[in-house]
C-alpha cells in the first residue's frame, strides 16, 4: 500500500481546532498493529514552573490506537500568561496498514498584560534630582502666616523654605506605572496554528514513516513574521529605547504621611486648623501637602527616562523532525521567551510520534468495521497516485471512474483522449479519493480502434491508459446474505460454443484465484454468484474469457473486465 500523505488525522484534528469542539468518536476496539503512536498539543514552562504537558493522546501505550483529548473536553484553563480557543491530540489507526497522530493548538498566545514585567529601579532609573526636590511657602501667604504663629508660640525658629529628600521611591512607582501605560496594547506573541502530523503506511512490502508540520499566523508584538527555518533569536522591544516625558504623571495621590516634612522644617508644627487673627483659618497639613506635591509636579514636568531598548529576546525554533529509522518525531514550533533575566514561556508546540515495531506489510491490511473504498482499493497494487477504475460507453457519452491518493482530495483531476492527446473532461476528487466524470464520445473513426483510450492526469501523474470497448463487462456487482452477484455481458462475435467464462478473487497484489465459471447467454449476458470470503469486509473480482477476433476468422483473443470491488458488509 502506498504511503497516505494526506492522512485522514489530519482533517479530523483541524476540524477540532477550528470548531473547538469534541472530536467525532472514533471505535473503541482498533484492530492489532505493531505501529506505534502518540501526540501532544504543546508541552513545557511556565513562569519558572514545572514542567506541563496537558493534552496527550496515547501516551504510554504500547501500540497505536485510536485516542484524543483537547482543551475543552480536558476541562482545563492554561495558566497565565498563555491562552488559546483550541489545542488538540489525536492517534489514530485507520487499519493494519496505515496509522498515524497529530498534535497541535489554535489561537495560541502569550498575553503581555499578564507578565510580570514590573521593571524595578536599576531597568528605568529616574533622574537623580528627583532625589532633591527644593520647596517654599511665601511668607505672605496665609500658610506662611500659619506656619510663622505657630513657631512663634512655640518660641522656635522656622524655615519657609526646605528640600524633599525621600519622595524617590513614592516617584519611581509613579514613572514605572506611567511606562506600563505605554506598553503596546497586543499580545506579546501570536501564533494562528500550529499542528504536526506522523504517520506510518505500508510502501509495498516495507513500512514508512513520514512526518509534516504546518505554522501560520506568526507575529511578535502585533508584528507578522515569516517562520525561520533555522532558529533566529529576536530583541524584545517593549517600547523601543523610548524616552519618557515624565509630565505625564499625576503627583496628586501623594501623601505628606509618607513624604514626611521638608528637611530644614521644623517639627513642632501642628498639621491641624490654624486660625490668624485678621486674616482667617487653614488647614496647615492640607495646605503643606498640596505645596509639597506641587514642588514634586513641577520638578517632574522638565524631566524624561529613557526606556532600554532590549529587555529580554524571542527565540523560534521551525519544525524539528527526529527519525531513528524506527520511530519518528515531529514538532510544529519551539517557542522562548525571557525578559528582564527571567524565562517567561518555553513551549514546544504540536509534537506527534509514529514507531515501527513489528508490523508485517506483506500481510493483507485488515480494518474492522469499514470496508476499503473502491479508490483505495484499485491505488493498493500500484505506486501510481491516479488510477482510472472504468471507462465505459453510455448512449451519446462516455462515464470515467477513477480513484487518487488521499493527498490529491480536492484537486483536479484531467482527463485526456490519447488518440487524439486532448484534454476532453475534468473532474475533482472527492474525499473518498474518488473522482468521476463524463466525456463526449470519441469520433467515429477512432471509435472502435486501439487508439481509443483515456488517461487520468494530474502534474506528473499518470494513470494508466484504458481502452473504451472491451469485449467483456461487468454491469453490476452486489453483496448480500454471504454471496456475491455479478452481472456481465461478453460482446460479440462469441466462440463457438461461448467459451466460459472465469471469476477470479484477488487475494494479494500478485496472485488471483479463479472461483468460478460460468457461461454466457447466446445474447452473450451472464450472471455468477459466489460465496463472500470470510472475515473481509471487501472483495477485488474480475472476470476473464476467450472472444472470436472477428466473424470471419476463427482466430481467438482472451479478454478481461477491469478490477471491481465489492463491500461485503451488506
């Protein structure tokens, strides 16, 4: 069998993804295999903390079965500062032949509003002459008044004027909420998906291992940026070396409690109503603190910061494939991040794992439960991706089946008239590997000759080409109660008498049984039943006889129908 790139995982696992949703139940019982399997959705730290890998399928099992988990089924919440609308794993093991996983996430981000990224006094110093902030009371102000009565009834000298000397820590909280204002309202880091997918396939008689990984939707800081395809470790620029007007703070929620008094001032004054005679009463504490605060807004208004350009570094690491011969891995993404000194995120994203062990290609590959498509069946004995099944003469047109491999679902198929080398019909396949299609009858003269055959193209592929006129047809085919119903005809000139008429069972790629014989009609119609092979939920027949060249000579040429498949399941 040939290896199946566009493994099904994969559309069952974005479907998940994209919907959010439980993935569609999958049987419980998969059939016994020697391949091995498991996948995760991302695994590693958080903010320093152990390590995490919440949604797995399969782990530590000893051999691939179907398995899945996702974050909604999983109950789970991603801690801070990650969040993302899906992240998903899933095995699965289509049949003895084929299996496969898948890992990965949707919407994926590391939301900068929850990082610690309080910068502390060393990141952002503030000027240093915030350290001493000069402030007056005009004497002649109803304050100076105050603070003048009250020294002189406390027979002390008093100062109008002094210096704020420990208002630098109350200032740095200020400048270090006013940069925090600043910081880019997006997500530190976005990634729109990110899956891997491992499959294994008979190739033949051997077992193959592949792996792929998609990435899209990557940006830094609300920046898009095209995935490396080596590792590429970026600066992380909050702000860009900016510089900071620092006008922009508020000093009004400072408190005198904390700002304490001017050095220089005296510290009998009473922060309380003081009443002036012939002039009126204030409150000397309230009136001290505005004076204060306004000393600090006005230092503040003519000073700047500059902000570090770099406070930390992104490191992305592309999709990393690890293949020991035996056991592959594939990872979509590794994403570091640090800042400040300190390791915020260190993720691998989408990891899936397929392994050999002891699995048999030579054997037929068996699938419980579901029969083989007709295009999977007809693409088994080949290492062709096309294949046309039939090609048949109905009234004024010809009908054209044919199968592809699943990593041409969606694509257009054409379909060529080699007599003539011209393109006469198009078709798409479908997500079965199916593709059918009609096409004009040939012209008169070709009609009826050898040249008159059709091929599938798609690229560089090629089916095989198929003659349209074959002596011998098989109109229908059917299963049912054990037995299997196949109707033909055979067209004339017949032997005489009609020769008969062989059913054959494929029962590997190399070797076919005859299981019976039958004799035509007159009319050169035929009808052969026989018994469905046990423990199979398909079956590869064809017939094959002896016709007469023409009326008119005795000569004798064998003829074939084309391969059919039945489902035995009915």
């Amino acid at each position: 069998m040939r290896l199946r790139k566009g493994f099904l995982v994969r559309t069952a696992l974005l479907g998940a993804l994209l919907a959010g949703t439980v993935l569609a139940a999958v049987p419980a019982a998969a059939p016994a295999a020697a391949f091995g399997c498991d996948a995760s959705a991302f695994r590693g730290t958080v903010l320093g903390a152990p390590s995490i890998e919440p949604i797995t399928a399969n782990r530590g099992s000893a051999v691939c079965q179907n398995a899945q988990a996702n974050l909604s089924t999983a109950g789970l919440t991603l801690p801070a500062p990650l969040s993302a609308d899906a992240a998903a794993a899933q095995t699965v093991i289509t049949d003895t032949h084929n299996a496969g996983s898948a890992g990965g996430v949707a919407n994926l981000a590391v939301n900068l509003s929850k990082l610690p990224l309080a910068l502390p006094v060393p990141s952002v110093p503030v000027p240093s002459s915030l350290g001493s902030i000069p402030v007056s009371v005009d004497p002649t102000s109803l304050l100076g008044k105050a603070l003048a009565q009250q020294c002189l009834v406390s027979l002390v000298t008093c100062s109008t004027s002094g210096t704020v000397t420990n208002a630098l820590p109350q200032v740095q909280a200020l400048v270090n909420g006013l940069i925090n204002t600043k910081l880019p309202n997006v997500d530190l880091l976005r990634l729109q998906a990110a899956q891997s997918y491992a499959t294994a396939a008979c190739q033949g008689a051997t077992p193959k291992l592949a792996g792929s990984s998609t990435v899209t939707g990557l940006s830094l800081l609300g920046q898009n940026i095209t995935l490396p395809t080596t590792t590429v470790t970026n600066a992380l620029q909050l702000l860009n070396g900016q510089t900071i007007n620092l006008s922009g703070i508020n000093a009004g929620g400072l408190s005198l409690s904390s700002l304490g008094l001017p050095a220089g001032w005296s510290t009998a004054l009473s922060f309380g109503d003081v009443t002036v005679p012939l002039v009126g009463t204030i409150n000397v504490g309230q009136a001290l603190q505005a004076t204060i605060v306004n000393a600090i807004q006005q230092a503040l208004n003519g000073l700047s910061v500059s902000v570090p350009g770099t406070v930390g570094s992104v490191t992305i690491t592309p999709a990393q494939q690890t293949n020991t011969g035996d056991t592959l891995s594939q990872d979509a993404l590794r994403v570091q991040i640090s800042a400040l000194g300190q390791t915020l995120v260190d993720l691998v994203i989408g990891e899936a794992r397929i392994a050999q062990k002891a699995v048999d290609c030579a054997l037929p590959a068996t699938k419980p439960g579901t029969a083989p498509t007709p295009a999977a069946v007809a693409l088994q004995c080949t290492t062709r991706k096309l294949t046309l099944i039939d090609v048949l003469e109905r009234g004024d047109h010809v009908d054209l089946v044919g199968g592809a491999d699943r990593s041409l679902v969606g694509k257009r198929v054409s379909i060529f008239f080699t007599g003539t080398s011209s393109k006469v019909a198009t078709a798409v396949v479908k997500p079965d590997g199916s593709f059918r299609t009609t096409a004009p009858l040939p012209p008169e003269s070709l009609r009826h000759t050898n040249l008159a055959r059709y091929q599938a193209r798609m690229g560089k592929d090629r089916s095989l080409n198929l003659k349209l006129e074959r002596r011998l047809i098989v109109d229908s085919m059917s299963a049912s109660g054990g037995s299997v119903t196949i109707r033909g005809r055979v067209i004339q000139p017949l032997t005489r008498p009609p020769s008969a008429i062989l059913i054959q069972r494929r029962v590997s790629c190399t070797k076919d049984v005859t299981v019976a014989r039958v004799r035509p009609r007159r009319n050169g119609h035929w009808v052969a039943v026989v018994k469905a092979p046990p423990g199979q939920q398909a079956a590869v027949y064809r017939a094959a006889t002896k016709v007469l060249h023409t009326l008119t000579t005795p000569v004798v040429d064998p003829t074939f129908t084309l391969p059919r498949v039945v489902d035995l399941r009915h």
